[in-house]
C-alpha cells in the first residue's frame, strides 16, 4: 500500500477514534456501576440537563464550551477531551500499522477500544469488569479468523494460554500482587500480541512488569509511598501490549536470537 493510501486510512481511523473515544468515556463511568451504557442520554453531572447533540462532538464541543457545562457552568473534566483524543490517536497510528493488513485492522480497532475503557475504569476503581473482558475473547477470536492465518492463529492461542497460566500463577502464589482481572486479561494481550509473533508476545509479557517496576519506583521516590501502596496493574499491561504491537516487539526478536530461537 503506498504511503497517501496509508495517511488516508490513518486518517479515517482516526475520526472514527474519536467518536469511539467519546463513547468510552461513558463505558468507562457506567460499566462499574452497572448502568446501561446506552439509557439514558448523557447528562451533567450537577444539573442533570441532558448535553444538547451539538455539544457532544468530540474535543471540539469541550473546546467551544470552554470546559464549561452550557446551562450551569460547572466545570467539564478535561479527561474527556483527552480520552476521545487519545483513542483518536491510538486509532490512527493502528491505522498505520496495519494499512496493509485489512483483514486485521478490525480487530486492533476492537482491541484498542477495549484497552482504553478497561484501563480507565481500572485506573478509577481498581477492577478489569467481566462485562468488557470476556466478550473480548471470542470477539477479537472472531475478528482475528478472518485473517486466514492458520500460524499465526495457532500462535494466538498458545499465547493466550500461556500468559493465563503464568498471571494465574502468579496470583495464587502472591495474591496481593495480581488480581484475577489481570489474570483474565493477561489471555487476551497473549492471543492478540503472540498473533503478530513471539517476539511482540514477549515484549508484552515482560514489558508490563517492567512499567510496573519504574512506575512503583517513581512513585515512592516522588512522593514517599509506602510498600502497601496499590497501584492497577491493567494499564501497564496494556501499554506494554500497544508498544509491542507498534514496533517495541523488536525487543523480544532480540532476546529469541540471543537464545538462538
């Protein structure tokens, strides 16, 4: 696919994102409570008026409203803005990734939606919900048959398997150190990392803790927390996942060459 035909398809993605981006952010506030993420209309949060459909377009209805609610005034948080970007961005450069690789654009789509609400809900309330983990499983499965690559199927599967067992080992054995969420989880970045190949598998894998590690380490040095403080794991597990699936699986190629696989 030539370079134009990429930026264009980077570009649809990215204005799809966004939209995407918006809706997230009501998963991401609804799903932990249990409400429906389609009734009702979403509304402000101090005076209950339902935000009009030309104030809901992504970033740019924030930026014309000032951050401000149009009736009351209460302040909008900045983090909506922000998510519908950040998913608009992620969006596009899965555009450019996989340009030439229609078949699996979908499901990386599909992934990159699923990684941003679940790292949102777990970094407000500590928890990776059922309700989006597990729909995820034969979703993406679905998605990632119609790439008709029977390795790299085959791949996906042992990966998933494997990284559910290693997290699930590691949760009976040290409890408070990785929830049966990331457990859960830990299936679905093996499947859609170790599709790509077992370089990008390893990378994810071992990426996760090593975010975790410079992260808890900012963290007491920052602000002098203590060996108790909790932090979600999901997040890093899932910007380890993306970095792999957008060039850091260099990383683990390397590692497979040193030991000669």
């Amino acid at each position: 696919m030539s370079g134009v035909s990429a930026v264009l398809v980077a570009a649809v993605c990215a204005a799809y994102g966004l939209a995407v981006g918006s809706f997230l952010n009501v998963v991401a506030h609804r799903v932990p409570r249990g409400v429906s993420v389609v009734r009702p209309r979403s509304a402000c949060p101090r005076c209950g008026t339902p935000i009009r459909a030309r104030h809901n377009v992504p970033v740019l209805g924030w930026l014309l409203l000032r951050g401000r609610c149009y009736d009351c005034g209460e302040p909008i948080s900045v983090r909506y803005p922000l998510v519908e970007a950040g998913t608009g961005a992620l969006f596009a450069v899965a555009g450019l990734r996989f340009a030439d690789r229609p078949s699996l654009l979908a499901a990386y789509l599909v992934f990159a939606a699923v990684a941003m609400a679940l790292a949102l809900i777990d970094l407000d309330v500590r928890r990776l919900p059922n309700a989006i983990v597990l729909p995820a499983y034969p979703l993406l499965a679905a998605l990632l048959v119609l790439g008709a690559d029977d390795d790299a199927l085959s791949r996906a599967g042992i990966g998933a398997l494997v990284l559910f067992g290693f997290f699930l080992t590691i949760a009976l054995i040290a409890p408070r150190g990785i929830g049966f969420g990331d457990v859960k989880l830990a299936g679905v970045i093996g499947g859609m990392t170790a599709y790509l190949s077992w370089g990008a598998f390893l990378t994810a894998a071992f990426g996760a803790f090593l975010l975790g590690a410079v992260a808890g380490i900012a963290l007491i040095l920052g602000r002098g927390a203590r060996g108790k403080t909790a932090m979600p794991f999901g997040p890093f597990m899932l910007v380890a996942a993306w970095a792999s699936i957008l060039g850091a699986s260099g990383l683990g190629e390397v590692y497979l060459d040193l030991i000669g696989l």
